[in-house]
C-alpha cells in the first residue's frame, strides 16, 4: 500500500511514521508513504494556493490550479490512485471503511488548510469524502493520520498479531470487552474472577455479556443500531 498525503504542511505527518508498528510497516515495506506540496504546483508568481471566498465569507479557500495540477500528475502515474477528502462535511469513517480501504493499491489523502477547498476541486477528483468526528479540525492533516492508521492496521502482515484483528471494537458493531493483566488486585480492585479460574468458554460468555453492556452505556446509538438488525 501506497499512502501519498498532499498537504501544505508535510511535517505535521512524517513523524507519526517514526516509531512502533508504523515504523516497522514502513522497514518492511508493507506501506510506503510520500508527500506532495500544492505549493510546487502552482503557475503563479508568489505561489500562492488560496484566495478569498465567492460571495464572501471568513477566511481563505485554496483555488483549484495547483491541486489540479498535482493530483492530474498522480493519476497519471497511476491510474488507479483511490483518492480521499478529509473534510467536516464527509461521511463518517468507520472500522468497515478502514478495512476495505486496506486492500486498495494506493490512496491519497488531499488535506486542504485555510477554510478548505474550492468544491469543484473535490467533485473532480474525489473518490470518497470522510469525516472523522463532529468537530472542526484546523486541517485535514490529523484526519489522514487517522484514516492511514487505522487502514495500515488491516493490511497483512502489519499488526505482529493478526488475531487481534478478530476480537476487536467495532467488529460486530459492539465496543471490545474490558480486559486485564496482572496484578490480580489492584488499589483493591479484583480481576473477573472467572478470568483467573481459565475456563475459556465461560471467560467467552463473559466477554460478550460485558461488550453489550459497555456498549449500551457508552454508545446508546450503536447497541439501537445493532438491535434494528
Ligand atoms: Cl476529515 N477534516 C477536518 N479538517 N476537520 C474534520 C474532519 C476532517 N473530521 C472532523 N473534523
């Protein structure tokens, strides 16, 4: 897998790529990742990539010649890019979204800055549109860290233990069950008793009793959504 991030700003998301299981993707060669700058696209003096709003409006906008001109020559080193739009106004990415998205060659991720992106920009080019959250962030350069995370995290061979793909949030539309490590007490508090006495299929019993209720107090909206099914 390929991640390219196009972004004015290239050192808000190297370092992310440094350490632990990125870091290790990257030394085996399971991800790549490269940067583009708008700004050594554009085919004005100052190299400007933003300008004021259409019918007014706070803030500045980038214009379309140097994303254009950048994501024409990506597509056409290879036809194939998937391309994506972090932005407040996408749809919301999701623990299926990510897993699909894991099986596709090369995905690039526009982050606009200022107030965003002339919408023509992503009309054109935009294979899908995400949001991450309701909230605003101040560019979509966290948002592509996000989605490239959570996307390199189910590509084979990432993860040193690909069986805690299986059990994990979100799988089945329930949040993960509580779980723990030594010491059997802690500040007074005691592991699961069951946990310690090994029996796997009441430890499993367990398990999926205490996911639907974490579920249900944490995220009312999925345990409704799972029970509409
Ligand atoms: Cl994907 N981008 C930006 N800029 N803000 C966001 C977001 C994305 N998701 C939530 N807020």
């Amino acid at each position: 897998m390929t991640f390219t991030f196009v972004t004015l700003f290239e050192n808000l998301v190297s370092p992310y790529f440094e350490d632990s299981i990125l870091k290790r993707a990257l030394q085996s060669g399971k991800i790549k990742i490269d940067f583009k700058n708008p700004r050594d696209y554009t085919d004005n003096k100052h190299n400007k990539v933003d300008n004021y709003q259409a019918g007014g409006g706070a803030g500045l906008l980038m214009f379309p010649q140097p994303l254009s001109a950048l994501l024409d020559e990506l597509k056409r080193d290879n036809p194939n890019v998937h391309i994506i739009f972090p932005a407040p106004a996408g749809k919301p990415f999701r623990q299926i979204d990510a897993k699909r998205l894991a099986k596709k060659e090369h995905i690039v991720f526009v982050s606009g800055r200022y107030e965003g992106i002339d919408e023509r920009v992503i009309e054109e080019y935009g294979d899908e549109v995400f949001s991450i959250g309701d909230y605003v962030l101040t560019g979509g350069e966290l948002a592509s860290l996000v989605m490239s995370d959570a996307i390199s995290r189910n590509i084979k061979g990432v993860l040193g233990n690909e069986d805690s793909l299986d059990e994990e949030s979100f799988e089945d539309g329930t949040l993960e069950a509580p779980s723990f490590t030594k010491p059997n007490i802690f500040k007074g508090s005691s592991i699961p008793s069951e946990f310690l006495k090994g029996n796997h299929a009441i430890i499993c019993t367990l398990k999926k009793e205490m996911s639907g209720l974490k579920t249900k107090y944490f995220r009312p909206d999925l345990f409704l959504r799972n029970k509409g099914q």
